[in-house]
C-alpha cells in the first residue's frame, strides 16, 4: 500500500484523476467509479484531461460501486444520475458503457447477480477509485460486511443515513434504507484500488482502515489485503496516522522509474 499525503484536497484530487487517466490511456478497458463528494476533484481533472490532453472513454466500460434502492429513474441522487452529471456526460462515454446496479429492480437479489455478471464479463476492472466513510464503510459495506462479499443489498448505518442527509436537503427522511452495493470482495478483484479521503471527519476512519487490525468492523481494511493500493489524504484526513514520517519518505525518495 502507498499513502500520499498531498498539501491539500484539490492537490489530492488532482493525483488521484492523473492516476486514473494514466490506466486508460495504456488501454484499461473497464474502470470502476465511485460517488460522493471524494472523488468529485478527481472527475474534474479527468474531464479537463479530456478537454485538454485528447484523454479518450470511448469504449471503456465503468461500473459503479453501489446504488439506493427505491429512487425513481433520474433522481439527482440516484447514483446513476450523479454521475452522469459529475463526470461521464462531460466526456466522451457512451451512455450504454456506464454501468450501476440496479436500485429499482423488481428482483433484487436477481439484480445484484446479474450486476456481477456485468462486470465480470467486462474482464478486470483496472483501476477503482474510492471513497470511505466516516464509519469506516468502503462502497456501501458497511461495518460487519463480510471481507468476501460480492455484490448485494445492505441496510444502511443511522451514521451513513446521517451524512448522506446533506444530498437530500438535509432530510434525513428522504436518503434511502437500502442500497445493492459491490462487495468486499468484487472491489478486490480491481487491478487497482485508489482511495481519496479529505477533510479532519475521515481522519479516524483512514487510520482505522489503514494502520489498524483488518476487520469487517473497519470494511476499508480490506485495502490492507490488496497486492496494489494507493490512499491519497490531505493533511487533515491523515491527522490520527502514526507513520506519517515514513509515508512522506517514502513518496520523496520514490524511484523514477516507479509509477503510482
Ligand atoms: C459512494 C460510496 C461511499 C462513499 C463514502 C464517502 O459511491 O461508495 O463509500 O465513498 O460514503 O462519501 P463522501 O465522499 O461523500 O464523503
């Protein structure tokens, strides 16, 4: 696992887009993509990389990590529509290559295989971006998610409904019960995993998932079981981290040869 702290959330949102970039540009032909605010920095790099630098999705196939259950079709919140709206509208994505489980099917679990089958018959995602929540959740695994869990429904925590109110006017009403969300284990399968978190209210999780025992207690954990990792943090989220010395030392004195 590689951990980079950069000198601010914008800086961190930059790198982690650049990283993304650098798979499709040597031919990645799926990516996974997350929602949230996290990882909404590394979209905006990718679309001016797409503006700017010829960065091409044409034919590149993107799964989402999760959706709620029960929006209807085109909610702003429906993940499916966030992002659309973030990111693959604003770059050369066919519509059909965007892939999200399918929150308002009338067979769930039905619904969560045939999203596996997806992605499995994409051949390997090479490169999942991630966010983490405040609970430690990776996807929507939220803690006591199996290590190995494919993708299904999960109840959402009190905690996550809480923090997620602020996409739903603040309503804590309106956010969803239930998600189908990529498991533990179908996020491990990626060649990849990048995971972005800013701001001081990640700080204990990223400690947690990152230095702590590997727990489905703490689901990003899991990144510590993973051949290739990289946690991008801004001063404020790596606050609780112990081997801060070591992580800058690390990145500093990186080979030249050696990419992220
Ligand atoms: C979103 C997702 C979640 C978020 C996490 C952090 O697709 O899977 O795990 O990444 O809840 O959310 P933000 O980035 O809004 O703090």
């Amino acid at each position: 696992m590689e951990l980079v702290i950069t000198d601010n959330a914008a800086e961190a949102g930059v790198l982690a887009g650049r990283i993304m970039a650098d798979h499709v540009r040597r031919g990645a032909r799926a990516i996974g993509l997350a929602t949230g605010s996290s990882p909404l920095g590394a979209y905006r790099e990718l679309i001016r990389q797409y503006r700017e630098q010829e960065l091409s999705f044409l034919g590149v196939q993107a799964f989402l990590l999760d959706e709620y259950i029960g929006l209807p079709a085109g909610h702003p919140q429906s993940y499916a529509q966030f992002i659309r709206d973030e990111f693959t509208a604003h770059v050369d994505f066919t519509d059909s290559d965007v892939h999200s489980p399918d929150g308002r099917a009338a067979d769930i679990p039905a619904a969560a295989a045939d999203y596996e089958r997806r992605i499995a018959a994409s051949g390997r995602i090479s490169v999942q971006i991630l966010g983490i929540g405040a609970n430690g959740h990776l996807g929507f695994n939220e803690p006591g998610s199996s290590l190995r869990s494919r993708t299904r429904v999960k109840t959402l925590t009190p905690k996550t409904r809480a923090d997620n109110a602020r996409f739903f006017d603040g309503d804590l009403n309106q956010v969803p019960t239930h998600v189908l969300t990529q498991g533990l284990g179908t996020i491990s399968d990626a060649d990849h995993l990048v995971m972005i978190a800013t701001g001081e209210g990640k700080a204990d999780a990223v400690a947690a998932a990152v230095e702590g025992p590997v727990s489905a207690f703490c689901p990003a954990s899991i990144l510590q079981m993973h051949p290739h990792v990289t946690v991008i943090v801004d001063p404020a989220a790596a606050t609780n981290l112990k081997a801060v010395d070591y992580y800058r030392f690390a990145v500093q004195n990186k080979p030249a040869w050696q990419s992220f």
